[in-house]
C-alpha cells in the first residue's frame, strides 16, 4: 500500500511537471501594416526637393479594430510640405493599397494622393513621393524617414 501511494504520489508530481515545462502556444497575430503605423509620427529624415524644415511636422495614423487603416491627422508646424500634399485640412483618412506599398491619402476625392511606402516597421516609417505639379512645377521629389514622435 505504501509503494502505491508513493508512485501515485510520483506520477502526480510527474504530471505536474511535464505540464509545466510544455510551451505556451503564442496566439497572437503578426500586427498588421496599419497597426504598425497606427501612432504619432516625426520627421527624421529628409532627401531630394529642395525643403528640410520639417522639425515641428508631425502626422498621427489610426487603425480600426481589425487592424486596417482608418483616419490621419497631421499638423505641418510650418512645415514647407506634408505627406497628403493635396489636403491643406490637416486630416482625413487613409488606406494601404498594392500589397501594402501604397499609402493612398484620400482615397476617391479630388485630395487624393499617393505615395510609395519604401518600408515600415514599428519604429521607422519610410516614404516617398513627387510633389504635382499644380503644387509645384518643379515637381520635386522626397524621401522622408519617420519615428514615433
């Protein structure tokens, strides 16, 4: 009797340590493009045009629920340019397009405007675009770098 109660005794202990050492089983889901970039945003970089005072520029991302992009707002702080170079509004919303290379400001307005996502990830954002001409007819081009403001 007293070796039964000592193997069950072991194989409890056993038991509790076998289900202990198992790994959890990491659910989460990879964050989507918009989650990633759903925060505020400086400038940190700037390349090509003619323009490089965007110290005070910042722009703020949201994404819904589901992780798809939502709503922009940005405030240029003097910036000569900004990413939605055709709403002088300051926000509106946005949406990921060609497999996540495409930032469309805008979407389906005459503010509708396009620029090219270079790469993202939680930490670094970075675009490029051509300014139009109707904005400006030396149509310049930039590469800008973002950080979480």
């Amino acid at each position: 009797m007293n070796l039964l109660k000592k193997s069950i005794y072991f194989f409890v202990l056993l038991s509790f340590v076998v289900v202990a050492s198992c790994s959890k089983k990491d659910d989460s889901k990879p964050l989507t493009t918009a989650q990633k970039m759903a925060k505020q945003w400086k400038v940190s970089a700037v390349t090509g045009g003619s323009l490089t005072d965007f110290a005070n520029y910042r722009i703020t991302f949201t994404a819904d629920a589901n992780g798809v992009a939502s709503t922009y707002t940005q405030v240029s702080g003097g910036s000569p340019v900004s990413l939605s170079v055709k709403n002088s509004s300051g926000n509106g919303s946005w949406a990921l397009e060609g497999n996540d290379t495409q930032l469309v400001f805008d979407k389906g307005s005459s503010n509708e405007f396009i620029v090219t996502l270079v790469s993202v990830s939680e930490t670094t954002i970075t675009v490029k675009f051509k300014v139009p001409k109707e904005k400006d007819k030396t149509e310049p081009e930039y590469t800008i770098t973002l950080i979480p403001a």
